[in-house]
C-alpha cells in the first residue's frame, strides 16, 4: 500500500497532495471511518456522494491518508483551466466530456484505469446534488457500467461536512471556525447476481440504484438521521440536472 509521498505516483498526483494536503490538515479536522472496506488489490471504483465543490478534496484526502490514489472523473471545463488543468492531466485523472461525440471518452478511460489495477473516483450523481436537504439524489448510470464491465468492486463513500466549509454554489468558503470533515467507506456493494447479464437499462438501473442506496445508508450514519424515502430526481421536479440549479423551462 502506497503512502501520502509514493514516489510511485504521477508528478502532478504528488505536487497536488504536497500543496493541498497540509494545507487542508490545518483548515479542517478529520472524521475518518470504514477504511477496512477500501480494497488492497486490484482496481476498483469508489462512489461518494457530492453536498459541495470542495468535497473531493475531503474525499481525496481520506483515500490518500490510507494510501490510496483516486483517478476522478472531472468535467472537462475544469481540465482547460489554466495550471489546474495541468495538474489534473499530470495527476493522470480522466475528463468527461459531458453531452458531446466524447462522452464515450471517459467511460473507456476509467474501465482501463480499474484493468491497470486503479481506484477510479466516479461521482454517480454526476453533479452537485440538488436535494433540498443535501441527500444524495437519484444517481447516473456511469459507475454501473464501469463497475460491470469490469466486475470490480464498487465502495460507496459518504462524505459531509464540506457543505458546512462551502455551501453548494458559494463562491466564499467559511474557514472559521474550523470544520470537521466526516468521510466514512461502506462496504462493496452487492452486484456478483448481475454479472453476467446482458448490460440492459433495468440491470444499469438495479445496479446504480444499489449503488446509491449504499451511499445513502452511510451517509445516515454519519448525519444520525434518516433519508426521504424517494430519491430526488431534478427532472420530475423541473430542476435542471447540471449546473447552478434553474427551472428547466428557462434552461430551454
């Protein structure tokens, strides 16, 4: 298992963990639980659930301390920014080129990463979640395929506290006083009864909605409380499903 300063991983995955890590170290405090569910072999894929934009830090940070090294999917607007997308392209993490020819790009891009034995990071919720209360709202079906075209595991992670450092689509994080962030890894998630079956929409649909439903059930233990019984879905309640949330008639 490698550690925070593997000389094994790529220049910008090292220059990335020497600059934020410490400084998150001193911005936050940790509340790290379940890293005996995180796989020690073999490549994989990691959910978690999204309540802000600085939660991949937190997130990357819990994977790091026990020496794992995620390769997230990110939206490709975020790799054409100056040095950060540098960075990201050292750090070999993968694009997604949303609603575009590429979109397949990625996909193909994380199912090599878990066959050369990587963590690959996959957002199922593809956005910020629009749940009015921040739970994790009904999931895409990108982690699903990856998961069963490779048939690796799949580890939900929950994460809050972020939320609390920069609320959803805040520009200003509130540093003061310090936040605890709170990452807690579940156990894999079931799917061995879908191996193996024709990759229809009702298996994608069984296995994003384990998925999910996994995430969610850690992240109850990490808020003491319990999720809505229905799942959010932006469509069916006229929100836009990426981007600042908008009524999806002033989106057309």
């Amino acid at each position: 298992m490698s550690t925070p300063t593997d000389n094994s991983r790529p220049f910008g995955y090292r220059f990335a963990i020497a600059v934020l890590r410490p400084l998150f170290r001193v911005l936050t405090r940790r509340d790290w639980s379940g890293a005996e569910h995180l796989p020690t072999e073999g490549g994989w894929v990691v959910c978690p659930n999204h309540v802000s934009h600085v939660d991949p830090l937190a997130f990357a940070h819990f994977l790091v301390d026990h020496g794992r090294s995620p390769r997230f999917l990110g939206k490709n607007e975020v790799f054409r920014v100056p040095f950060v997308g540098a960075v990201l392209r050292s750090a070999d993490q993968i694009p997604v080129y949303r609603e575009s020819g590429r979109a397949a790009d990625a996909y193909r891009a994380a199912v090599e990463a878990v066959r050369a034995d990587k963590c690959v990071a996959i957002y199922p919720e593809g956005t910020l979640t629009r749940d009015p209360d921040l739970w994790p709202m009904r999931g895409k079906t990108g982690a699903a395929r990856v998961a069963l075209e490779t048939r690796c595991p799949v580890v939900p992670v929950a994460v809050w506290g972020p939320e609390q450092l920069l609320p959803p689509y805040a520009k200003r994080p509130r540093p003061f006083p310090r936040k605890v962030m709170h990452v807690r890894a579940g156990a894999p998630v079931d799917l061995e009864d879908l191996h193996g079956l024709p990759v229809t929409t009702e298996v994608l649909a069984e296995a994003t909605a384990r998925i999910m439903a996994a995430i969610t059930a850690e992240l109850e233990v990490l808020r003491g409380e319990r999720a809505p019984t229905v799942r959010f879905d932006p469509r069916r309640a006229g929100v836009t499903p990426t981007g600042r949330p908008r009524p999806l008639e002033e989106a057309s």
